[in-house]
C-alpha cells in the first residue's frame, strides 16, 4: 500500500508525525477512512480512538477529545485538545471517571452542568471503550 505524511498534535506538542497507508477515525457523521491520494476534505472528529496503519499492516492507536481532521490528498493533519495512549489508561481510575461522570449526568441541575456532564461522560466512555477494545484484540 502507499504511504502518506500523517501528523497528529495538540496545541502543545506533535503526537506522531510519520508515513501511514491508513487513517481511521470516527467524525460526528461517522467512522472514515483515508488511503493515499484521497480527495481533500476537512472533519470534525468525534471523541474516540484515531486507528494509524504505518508499514505492512501494524497498527497503533490514539484516543483524543474530538478535534480536527484534514487530509487534503497528499497528507493528514489531525488536531485535537488531548491525545491518550490507549495502552496507558489505568482500568481502575477510567471506570470510576465512568462512574462519576454518570452520576454527574444524573444529578445536574441546570442545562450548563447537564452539558458539562455530557461531556466529561463522553470521555469516560470513550476510554473504557478503548480499553475494551484493547482487551478483546489481546484474546
């Protein structure tokens, strides 16, 4: 397969520049793909893993909080306020996060607290999914 440029930052730092031959990742109209040569467009991307395919299938993996996605048919820019290593989420603390953003969502008072909790609990669901995900392709 063709590789492409792929770079991965946070305002603070680059996360991974390398060549990829896939992108995968969830925006908030669905999971994508991106191969070489692909046709430019620009995403707003869901708070879930980003899937980058570098040589002969090896995969490696990346949770962020949503951001940006660009890929303008030569290479990819992914841009998100937080990265996480899904190898590197504690199970213990990222179920009790779950746990807490759930009763968070529950007893909110107002449409901004609401909100908030949402969000924080899209988070927490988004690590434990990952680690679930983890889990079941190590069986």
């Amino acid at each position: 397969m063709t590789k492409f440029p792929v770079l991965v930052c946070t305002p603070t730092e680059v996360v991974f520049e390398g060549e990829c031959e896939l992108v995968s990742f969830k925006t908030l109209e669905g999971w994508m793909g991106v191969l070489a040569r692909r046709a430019p467009f620009v995403g707003l991307l869901d708070i879930e893993e980003v899937k980058l395919v570098l040589g002969e299938g090896t995969p490696i993996f990346f949770l962020v909080d949503g951001g940006f996605i660009e890929a303008d048919g030569e290479r990819v820019t992914i841009v998100t306020s937080r990265v996480e290593n899904p190898e590197e989420i504690d199970r213990h603390l990222a179920e009790q996060a779950l746990k807490e953003a759930e009763k968070a969502v529950q007893s909110a008072q107002s449409e901004v607290e609401k909100a908030r909790a949402m969000a924080e609990f899209r988070k927490a669901s988004a690590r434990v999914k990952s680690l679930e995900r983890r889990k079941s392709s190590h069986l």
